[in-house]
C-alpha cells in the first residue's frame, strides 16, 4: 500500500466513507548538504528534499470545522475555524492550527475539512518533520477550498512555525518541502528568499544519511543562546564596521579577521563558524556545477569541524557517525545535519559504493557507541504535491 492510498484508508477509518473528492497533498523532509545555522543569520544553505515524504488526505466537510486524524500520533484533533485557538505546548495539532490561521489571516476563505496524516519523515531526525507536515497540510487545506497559495506556503508556513507554535527557525526548512527539485539541491539565499538549483548526479553520487537516534537535549534553549550571541556580533560589527550590518550575512570573512581578536571567545567562534559556513556554502555549490564532487565532501567535513568546535552544537554520537562514515571507502566527506546535539548525520557517496557503506556504517556505528542506527540512501525529491484525486 503507499503512501497516499494509506492516507486515504485513515481518512474513511477516522471519519467514514464518503462520496466527495478527496484531496491529497505530500511535502518531503529535506537535508541540508551544507550551511549549518546559517539560515537565521540571513546567509547560504544548500538544502535537497529528500524521498522521505508526509502525506495528507482532505475532503471538505459542510460546517467550519476542522477535523485532523494523525497517523503518527495515533490521535484525532479538532478546532473551529471561526475560533481558532492559540498554541498549546507545541502539540502536533498547534502546527494545523497555525497554517490554517495564516492562511486565513492572509486573505484565504477556508471551509471545514477532514484531514488524514500519514508520516513518513522520522521525527526528531533534523529532517525537518516539522516543516513536511506543516507544508503538506496548509496546502491540503487550501486545496479543499479551491486554493492555490504556490510559494506563498512558505511564508504561511514560517509564520506558523515561528508566530503561532512559537518556535524560532530560519526559512530554509519551509522554503525546501516548498520549492525542492528532483536530482537536484537549493542553493539557497535566506536574505533574498530566491534560489538556484544545483544537479546532485544520481548516476555520481548519493547522499546517505545515518540518524544516530539520539535524542536531542536542551536544543531550543541551546538554539536561543546561539541567536543571542550571533547577534552580540553583529551588534560589534555594526559599531566596528560603521555600516549597516543587520546579520552576520553582511560580514565578511576579511572583515572577521581584521576584527576577531577584539571579540569575546564565545561570540568569536560563533561569528567564525556562520562566516565562514557562508564561503563554503558557496564554493560547494560552484563544485557541485563542477561535477568536483571530491571538493565538495572535504567541504562537509570542513563544515562539520566548524560546527563541532566553533559552534559547539555537535556530541560524541554525531563525532562517531562522521568518522566511521569518512573512514569507508567511496564516503567523500560527512557532516552532521539540524540542530546538532543528536540527530542525523549526511554523508557524500560515490553511488557505486552505496550499498557497502549503509551496511558498514550500521554495523560499526552499533559496535562503537550500542545504539542502533538508521542508514538509509536518499534521492532528492521534488517539493510539495498534489497527487490525483
């Protein structure tokens, strides 16, 4: 059974059979090859989506109520759309909530609807579950009523995130279940919120990915101490600079050297790690047009000493997964991938090699640290869907 026939047999078990059309909508989760916590600082990112993908089944229903039935959760929710109630703790039903009062606060008529989730994007993976769900489900309930937002979904999304649940993110989560392209990667611009698509070779290579499962610790509160201090800096900049800094995006790389021995430690490698994560975002992107797919793992691992030792976002399960993945023939560099503090873990392969690796990579990976791994290839998907009714 797939995916989308699954979500069609919750949404008739939850709410029974009916007649009417049914709309089903799919969002993938997304990696992101390069740029760690480059995103809210307005820098680069270089995200693909990923053929892991959350499914939604919608019908309309005659009332203004909004039914949804989570698979995942094993739980049904459900709001007024006359009265839709604020964020609860983060409940997966606040994010449904959230896109259906954006979407209306944006100028949408919705009507009530019967939703069915299917997850298919492992939760808590710094794959971005979140933003699957979160772009699978605001346009299902768009196009229940006719509506077509396009790329607006992402900034609907966002605001969902970041507005209504409360969660602080950056775009590039959204923008890639939104805008992502089969075969291919975003080289992605937060500031400008525009992107060029970069080929990602099936044929060449293939990017395996290893969730250490892990469960990650104290991220929000981390995540908010890193915002704070990356603004410490560009608050230094602005007044070092005399121009007009707003992120470290506008920083460069000569202007961080001339000036990182006047900042405290802590702000100095924060500063160091986006500034310089923004060079290699680029320069990955120009070697991933070059077909210099050797370049562009040593940048990952590059990527990932920054994030490891500057960003200090990374822990021993992740420092494993990368040097058992970098220590096998055919991996060309690894890094991890999210938030850090557990999570999941990219590597580059050579697609000849890709089979012998997930094997090896499971196996050395349990041996080392007694957790068992998920190690799985992924092929860049393409972006949100509206599958035939």
């Amino acid at each position: 059974m797939t995916q989308t026939e699954r979500a069609r047999r919750v949404l008739d078990e939850e709410f029974g059979p009916a007649g009417g059309p049914v709309s089903v909508v799919s969002a993938p989760g997304r990696v992101n090859l390069i740029g760690g916590h480059t995103d809210y600082n307005d820098g680069l990112v270089l995200p693909m989506g990923v053929d892991r993908r959350t499914v939604v089944a919608a019908r309309p229903r005659e009332d203004r109520t909004v039914a949804v039935r989570s698979a995942v959760f094993g739980e049904t929710a459900s709001f007024d759309l006359d009265a839709v109630e604020a964020a609860v703790d983060g409940a997966w039903s606040d994010y449904v909530r959230g896109v259906a009062d954006r979407l209306q606060g944006r100028g949408y008529d919705l009507g009530g609807a019967e939703l069915a989730v299917v997850g298919g994007v492992p939760m808590g993976a710094g794959l971005s579950s979140s933003a699957a769900f979160e772009v699978a489900t605001a346009d299902a309930l768009a196009a229940v009523a006719g509506h077509s937002p396009g790329g607006e979904l992402v900034d609907v999304c966002w605001e969902a995130e970041t507005e209504f649940v409360g969660l602080n993110c950056g775009i590039m989560d959204q923008y890639a279940a939104t805008f992502a392209e089969p075969d291919s990667a975003l080289f992605l611009d937060c500031r400008a919120r525009d992107h060029e698509v970069v080929p990602v070779p099936a044929e060449a290579v293939t990017v395996v990915v290893t969730n250490t499962n892990v469960q990650r610790d104290l991220v929000e509160s981390a995540y908010n101490d890193r915002v704070a201090t990356c603004q410490e800096g560009v608050d230094y900049f602005r007044d070092a600079l005399g121009e007009p800094v707003t992120a470290l995006r506008d920083v460069s790389l000569a202007a961080f050297r001339d000036h990182e021995g006047a900042l405290p430690e802590t702000v100095r490698k924060r500063v160091r790690h986006v500034v310089s994560e923004n060079h290699r975002v680029r320069e990955a992107a120009d070697a991933l047009r070059a077909g210099e797919f050797g370049r562009v793992g040593g940048l990952l691992n590059h990527s990932h000493a920054s994030l490891r030792t500057d960003y200090e976002v990374s822990i021993d399960e992740l420092d494993a997964a990368v040097a058992i993945a970098n220590g096998l023939d055919g991996v060309l560099g690894s890094r991890m991938t999210g938030a850090g503090f557990g999570g999941c873990v990219v590597s580059l392969v050579r697609s000849d090699a890709v089979d012998e690796v997930t094997a090896a990579v499971h196996e050395q990976y349990l041996d080392e640290t007694g957790i068992e791994p998920d190690v799985y290839a992924c092929t860049p998907d393409g972006g949100v869907r509206r599958h035939e009714s």
